[in-house]
C-alpha cells in the first residue's frame, strides 16, 4: 500500500508515524510519501519518521518530497493535514475577531471562517492532482480544519472523501479507561457537525452485557463530568447530552472571550511546542515519538487515521465516527451537508447510521451553523466581499449587519498577510 500524506512535514506526522508503526499488522503501509513545500521540515519530519519505522522493524519505506505529484502518484490513499500560512496565520485567526469583541478560533466564528478562506482552494487543487495521478479508486482522509466545510468542499467537487476528528475516539478512550474495557467495548452516540458535537449516549460493553452509562455519569459523577467536558453541571442535566469541548465557543462566549483576552494564544503555545519538538526531530539519537507531542494535540489521531484507512481499504464494515453526507440522517439538514455521526465503513462507500431525534435547542443550533457552513464555503469557491459578509451575518457568533461588514474587513486584512491572493 502506498499511502501520502500532504502537509507531512506537520509536527503532528510522527504521532501518524507512531500509530503506523504499532498497527501495521492491521495497515500494512509499503511507501509513506510525506509531501510538504518547507525543506526543513520535510527533511526533520522525515528523519524521526524513518527513525521511528526502523526502531519499530517496519518493513515500509519513507519518501519526502515538495512535487505533489509525485507523492500522489499511484497512492492508494492520501491524507490531508494542511495549515496554509502556519501559526502565524492561526494567531490571526485568534486574535483579529477581538477588535469586535468576538472570539478567535481557528475552526468556529470569524477565524475558522477565515482560515476556510485559505485551505479551500489549496485542497481543492490538491485533491485534483489525486485525482489525475492516484489510483481510481485512491480515498481523500481530510484532517483539514475546518474539516466539516473542507470535506463538504471535497465531496461537492466530486472527490472520494471522508472527514476525520479526534474528538470521538478521545471521549471513546477515555471511557475506555474509566470502565476497564477495550476501546471497541465503548458505542457512542454522537451526533452533530464536525467540532460542534455531543454524546448522548455512552454505551459500554463488558461481561457480555452492554449498559449506556451516561445516566449514571450524570447522577453520580455529575461534577467531575461536567468538568472534563468543560461545561456547567445544570446544561449537562438539562440536554442529558456531554458537549465537546469546542461548545463552549457557544454556551459560554463571554467566558471564553474573557480567558482569550489575558491568555497566550493557542497558536503561541503551539508555536513553542513545535519549536521544541523541531530541535528534538532533529537530534539523530531520537527514534520514538516525543513526549513534548502530547500537548501538541491530535490525541489518537493516529488511531482514528489508521482504524479509517484499514476499514476504507480493507472492507471492514465496521463502524467509526466520521464526517460524511447527511443524506437524510438529520431531516432538517440538506441531503448533501456533512454531519459527524457515526458511519459504517466499507471500500465501497461510507453509511451514517439512524439517529434518534434530536431536541429543539440542539436541531437549532446545528441547523444555525449549518446554514453558516454552506455560505462560508460558497465563499471559499467563489470569492466576493458580499458572500463574506453573508457567511459572517449568519454566524450565531456575529449575527450582526454592522459587525459582519466591519469583521469582513478585518478577515480581509489579516488574510492578505498569508496569502497572495484577495478578493
């Protein structure tokens, strides 16, 4: 198997590296292509990794390259992991919303819409080149943030593509552990857009006997609970539901505003994160995964990257959290939206499976960013000042005539910085 990753010279690549390695038996990798335009990191990021295969005795080889079309070429799948304009251009992403007093984000609001902006076109010319040059029936794995808008951007040009998140597979795991089960022992309901979830439901299996503990979690540990997902108790009581994380973004914006104003941006802190694993990338003697990565994020990506490319070429028909069409799963939606929900996995084709109806505040809430996600990717492909301004006005975040024409300058502007282009 050849598989490629675009954006491989990420720092998050050797968490990849990792997961390759210790699961090869269930992804046996041939050639990893690590596609990247940074000589520097391409070279760093390369070396750890075929450190990393050779400590572990993975048989497969370990290509680096900045032409695209070589790595792709006769891929069986290609992952993407791009940042187009670096940290630097996620910092803006956190702070040029302030000035309005809204939040910065790379994924939500004004600056997940701007970096949108940025990735959309640089995916979508990329994933033409998968197209021309990978095999026929070569997947698209997008990491890309913001990845409900990037997939649905893939799909929408006719791409074979799944979206992929982490925020599942870490609820997954840390059940998992709290209960003494397997991974696999632990079914979720999860149900929502890519970084706009909740479970509702946690269903664990052991002793042969499957029990969804949520109630429990609830009840007994209600604290304890509503602190490891960031949330007030008495929400959690009301929606019988834990929200992800990236919730609060909604339900606790002035909070969140509050903490961003006195607080390092998270693009700082990345930025010395990745400073440092850069130096560790490039001492010869390392050859395991740094232990500076787990506060880089992406926990069990790679589990989650290999369990979905196994299941995509392998026909496992086993069932994953992914980002995939709506086609009917929330009636309120769009056929072709992409929801995150979980979905059974084949080669031939990805299947959301049923979920239960979803409460009045949750539908609204989704239907809201929803109608956001398909403006703002309406603007990515087509451009114009007053498709920006649309897309801004829709957000729940901004929702205001006057602040979205003043935030669409202020996009503008700190976007021009990173790319070449305006519009």
């Amino acid at each position: 198997m050849k598989l490629t990753v675009v954006g491989g010279g990420s720092t998050y690549t050797p968490e990849l590296v990792d997961g390759f390695s210790r699961l090869r038996d269930v992804l046996p990798i041939d050639e990893l292509w690590l596609v990247d335009p940074d000589p520097e990191r391409r070279e760093l990021v390369g070396g750890i990794s075929r450190r990393m295969f050779a400590r572990s005795g993975h048989p497969g080889t370990i290509h680096v390259t900045d032409d695209l079309r070589q790595g792709v070429e006769d891929a069986d799948a290609v992952m993407f992991q791009l940042r187009v304009g670096g940290q630097q251009a996620r910092h803006g992403d956190e702070t040029f919303p302030h000035a309005l007093c809204c939040i910065g984000q790379e994924t939500t609001g004004p600056g997940g819409f701007a970096k949108a902006l940025r990735t959309v076109p640089v995916v979508l010319e990329a994933a033409e080149m998968v197209r021309k040059y990978a095999k026929p029936d070569a997947w698209i794995v997008d990491f890309t943030n913001p990845v409900g808008i990037v997939t649905r951007a893939l799909l929408e040009a006719g791409h074979r593509a799944v979206g992929l998140c982490n925020v599942a597979i870490g609820f997954q795991r840390r059940y998992a552990d709290r209960y003494d089960v397997a991974p696999e022992a632990v079914r979720l309901d999860h149900v929502g857009l890519n970084h706009l979830t909740w479970e509702r439901g946690v269903h664990v299996t052991k002793d042969g006997v499957e029990t969804d503990v949520l109630p429990s979690l609830l009840r007994d540990h209600l604290e304890e609970t509503a602190i490891s997902v960031h949330a007030d108790p008495r929400q959690l009581l009301m929606q019988q539901a834990l929200p992800s994380y990236y919730l609060r973004y909604y339900y606790a914006f002035d909070e969140v505003f509050r903490e961003q104003i006195f607080e390092p941006t998270r693009a700082q802190v990345v930025y010395e994160t990745e400073r440092a694993l850069l130096r560790k990338y490039a001492d010869p003697a390392v050859d395991t995964k740094p232990v500076e990565l787990e506060s880089r994020g992406g926990a069990y990506y790679s589990d989650a990257a290999v369990n979905v490319l196994a299941s995509l070429t392998t026909n496992k028909g086993d069932t994953q959290v992914l980002n995939v069409r709506n086609d009917g799963t929330m009636p309120f939606l769009p056929d072709d939206h992409v929801i995150e929900v979980p979905t059974v996995v084949g080669s031939a084709g990805l299947t959301a499976l049923p979920i239960e109806p979803l409460p009045a505040d949750m539908q609204g809430l989704i239907a809201h960013v929803a109608g956001y996600e398909r403006l703002a990717l309406d603007a990515a492909v087509h451009g114009g000042r007053d498709r920006i301004v649309r897309a801004l006005l829709a957000h729940p975040m901004v929702g205001q005539f006057e602040k979205a024409e003043k935030m669409t300058d202020l996009l503008l502007a700190d976007n021009a910085k990173h790319l070449a282009w305006a519009r």
